[in-house]
C-alpha cells in the first residue's frame, strides 16, 4: 500500500504538470497543431480516440485489478472495513449528480451529463495530500484511496450502462465467449499470464465492436486474472493478478494518465469569460465537484459516526477528514473522460472541461489548505499527555 500511494502521489504530480502543459498549448500558437493533431485519423480512429478508447484501457485494466485485489484481499474485503468508505463513495457520487441536475437537467440534452462530478481522481487527490507529507494520518490517506476506488467501481458501472447506445449481439457474444475462455483457464490454475494478455486484446476488440465502450473490457479481464490471497501479508510473488498490477501502475501512472491528461484538458479560453463559467454545464460540474462532493463525503463520515455504523477513520480529526472530503471533489481523470461520453458537441465538451478544471482546482485548493491548517492542532493534541 506505501508502494501504491508513492506511484499514485508521483503520478498526480506528473498528470497536473500535463494538464498545465494542455492549457499552455491550447492557447498559444500551437493550437491549431495541437488540435489538428488529435483529430488526426491513424487507421479507423483519430489519435485522440485511440487514446481515449484503446489507450485508457490500460487505466481501466488497473483499476479492474485493484478493485479485485480490493474486494478479494484488501480494504474491501470485509464489511467492517470498507463501510465507511464505500458509503462516503455512494453519498459522494449521489450529492455531486443531484446539483448537476438541479442546475444543468432543466436545459434540453444537458442531462446526459449527471455523472460527470460523481467520480475522484486518485491520482490527483493523492498527489495534492502527498504535498503534505506525515502530516496527514496514514488512515486518512487509506480512506481517500478506498473512496476513489469504490468511487470508480460507480463510474464503471455507469459508463457501462448509461453510455452505450447501440449494441451488436453478435460482437457481445465473440465477448461472452473469450471471457469464458480466461473464466476456464482461470478455474483450472493456469497462471502465466501470456495467454490472458492475448486474450485480453481479443476482448477489447470483440467489445470495441459490440457498442459498448471498449475500456470496459479492461475491467472485465481483470476480473478473470488469478489472484493468489495472502491476508496481512505482502503480494504473493506468484499472484498473477498483484505481478500484472505492478508491471502497470508506473506505466499507467506515469504514461497513459498524463497523456490522457495533456490530449484532453486542452482547451481554448477565447471566448470564454466570467459570463460562460455560469453557463449551466460549467457551473453544474464545478458545483457538483466542490460543493457536493464535500457534502455528500463529509456529511456521510459525519452521520455515519453520529448512528454509530463506524467510527471515523482512525487518528484523524473532524476539519481533516473535512479537508479530505473537500480532496474527493478533484474529478479530472474520470470526469474528463465520462464529459467526452455525455457530449457530442465540441462546444459542451468544452464546458465541461472548463467545469472540471475549475472544481477540480477549487476541491485541491481549499482541501489543501484546510489539511495544512488541521495538522497542527492535531499535533498538539497528540503530543499532550493522556
């Protein structure tokens, strides 16, 4: 888990570096070539589609991993354990939607994009707590992972079942089929992990065909890759699953996640002014983020502990679990991603990211600076004697 959250905190830095640098070039000179690059066509898609549709899938495959990892032999594997997380990450993915709709559903086509404030940018938000270093308890920092990863589960689920449009039966059952095939190699203990590469690719492709979005062929093979259970324990050596999620996470967070970041935060600010930041998809993202996330995390911790369901996370105090709360609302990764989903229209996706981008900094900011400001008194109140 140290090992994760080092990757994940280096990752976030890197994926703001390429976000900044996406804003750089969209409004210098460059732009045209960097737009023109992105619509470029490399076979049957553009460069930017064989980064969101084949290249993401990388990203998805990991965190397929780590969820099962999660449920199997991790904070998720017991109900004592992930309570508190997994109702911060429902509470958290509901609020965020709820304010979208209120301000953006009543617009004709704008509804579509509910989902986009509901999700937490792992990487991101741990990146930003990582800047503090010790001064924020390890339990919290477990718990913000734990949320994120419930949280993506959520987004999984509506990418798959919100955003699709039209299905091919016949590519689906190619589908069902090879997931058969891992399920049958899985059952009778094979464990190299060629053959479920292999088929993995084939996976993609037979998904890619069926309408649904070819990233969650990622999920799905990684819940057919073997996983050898070592409670309390380091990764067995032998566990395919924890070999395959290592050998990707510093290629995911250090490669994929910032190019994705540097091909989809991009966008041109002329045009835009104070008047478009009120615009309804804007300002229902952004609000959905900074103001619901917080509410709908902190507010489920806070009445959690208050009916006695689990206590809050150990060590920490009520304005750093509040600080973490306001952290959740960093949605760049996936928001970005369920925004390219939600919108046809260049003009939206463009509000949206305008939207993303201003919650996402407002959620960094503020969480910062209020974990920064509660780890003194903490402390202190550590250092007294008991």
């Amino acid at each position: 888990m140290r090992g994760f959250l080092r990757s994940e905190a280096a990752g976030g830095i890197v994926l703001m570096i390429a976000a900044a640098l996406a804003m750089i070039v969209a409004n210098s000179p460059l732009a045209d070539t960097y737009f023109e690059a992105l619509g470029a066509h490399v076979g049957p898609l553009s460069i930017l589609h064989w980064i969101d549709d084949a290249l993401m899938t990388l990203f998805f495959l990991l965190v397929g991993l780590e969820i099962k990892r999660e449920l199997v032999d991790g904070h998720l594997s017991s109900w004592a354990d992930h309570a508190l997380p997994t109702i911060a990450a429902v509470s958290g993915m509901a609020v965020p939607a709820i304010i979208y709709l209120a301000i953006a559903g009543g617009t004709a086509g704008l509804a579509r994009g509910w989902a986009i404030p509901s999700a937490t940018d792992i990487a991101f938000a741990i990146g930003v707590m990582a800047l503090l270093g010790p001064k924020v308890p390890t339990s919290l920092k477990l718990f913000l992972t734990t949320v994120a990863i419930v949280d993506d589960m959520g987004a999984v689920a509506v990418i798959a079942l919100a955003y699709t449009r039209e299905i091919s039966g016949l590519a689906l059952l190619a589908a069902a089929l090879i997931m058969g095939v891992m399920f049958v190699l899985n059952r009778f203990g094979v464990v190299r992990l060629w053959p479920y590469i292999i088929l993995s690719l084939l996976l993609w492709l037979a998904v890619w065909s069926s309408g649904i979005h070819a990233t969650i062929s990622g999920v799905l093979a990684a819940s057919l890759i073997p996983i050898r259970r070592s409670p309390g324990a380091p990764d067995a050596i032998d566990s395919p699953l924890h070999r395959l999620e290592h050998g990707l996470q510093p290629w995911v967070a250090f490669v994929v996640v910032p190019i994705f970041g540097f091909a989809n935060a991009g966008v041109s600010l002329a045009g835009f002014g104070l008047a478009s930041m009120l615009l309804p998809v804007p300002l229902g993202v952004a609000a959905g983020l900074f103001v619901g996330k917080q509410i709908g995390v902190f507010g489920a911790v806070w009445g959690t502990a208050r009916l006695g369901w689990a206590p809050r996370p150990r060590g920490a105090t009520w304005p750093q679990v509040y600080g973490t709360a306001l952290l959740c609302g960093i949605g760049f990764t996936m928001s970005l991603f369920i925004g390219g989903l939600a919108f046809a229209k260049p003009m939206l996706v463009d509000e949206v990211k305008i939207g993303v981008l201003i919650g996402s900094i407002l959620s960094a900011v503020a969480g910062f600076t209020v974990l920064r400001l509660s780890a003194g008194p903490a402390k202190r109140r550590k250092a007294q004697p008991q």
